[in-house]
C-alpha cells in the first residue's frame, strides 16, 4: 500500500504550496516548517506542479496564456528602463534594472529550453566509469563485446 504523503497531510500545507509555488529552495522550505528535505521534493513533482498545471488550465482568465510570450514581453520592458537608466546616469537604477533584466533573461533561456539546469553524466569523460561497464558485463561476453564497441565508436565520433 503506498504512503500517504506527509506534507499533504501536513497542517501547514497550505503555506508550504504557496512557498514552493513562489520559488522558496527547498532546504529553506523544509527548515521553516520542520519537515524533510525528500519529502518535500516528492510532494513538490507529484502533488504541486500536477495540481497547479490542473488548476492553471481550469482558469478560464488564463486560457490564452502564453508564459514564453509573456516572459519575452517582461524582458523586453525591463530592458527598456534598463535602457533609460543608462541613459540618464542612474547607476542605482542601472544596477537594480539590470538584475532583473539578468533573472529575466535566465527564465527566457530556461522556457526556451536554451538553459538545461538538469545534472548530466557523460560517462565517455571517465575511462574508469567505462572500465567498471566493460567489467560487470564479464558474465555476458556478447554484450561485454557490444557495449566495448558502442563506447569506442561513441568516443570516435566526439
């Protein structure tokens, strides 16, 4: 039987959702409200985003919602007073205009998909992660061979 999610049954859930959905880290998240780190970022994949995408496509004043256009249309407003901050010498405003200009163009990249965040492991880099492959495969000599060949040919090509 599977386990009931312990931050959905949490009191505070209500709280712990609204800091999620509004960018809170998850250590600063599960420090404020004396829950686990793990468990908090199980119920954040498999409860938050599910409900709010849910929430989100059942709102009819964001039907036509387009967070990439949106996002292009901040970017290009924040770029603009970035602009006329330069313009007039403002070096505070410059300063204040152009870290949001910089969070902003981030997110673009991230929606874009031109900014890939997630962890990536090239084991061609590391001949020890290919010798301890070729080794497990001992009892299995035909796919020992296979994968030997698959990885030379892999680090021709590169």
């Amino acid at each position: 039987m599977p386990r009931t999610c312990t931050i959905c049954e949490h009191p505070e859930r209500a709280d712990i959702d609204r800091a999620l959905s509004g960018g809170w880290p998850i250590a600063r998240t599960a420090a404020t409200f004396g829950i686990s780190p793990d468990a908090l970022k199980r119920h954040k994949a498999n409860h938050v985003l599910p409900e709010m995408r849910g929430k989100l496509a059942g709102d009819p004043d964001l039907k036509d919602f387009e967070p990439l256009a949106e996002m292009k249309n901040l970017y290009a407003r924040i770029s603009g007073f970035l602009d006329k901050a330069e313009a007039a010498d403002s070096w505070p405003a410059v300063v204040k205009f152009h870290a949001e200009a910089r969070k902003d163009l981030e997110l673009l990249a991230k929606l874009s998909g031109e900014l890939d965040e997630r962890p990536q492991v090239n084991i061609l880099i590391s001949p020890h992660v290919q010798q301890v492959i070729i080794d497990a495969l001992h009892p299995y000599p035909e796919a020992r061979q296979a994968v030997a060949d698959n990885l030379a040919s892999l680090e021709a090509a590169s």
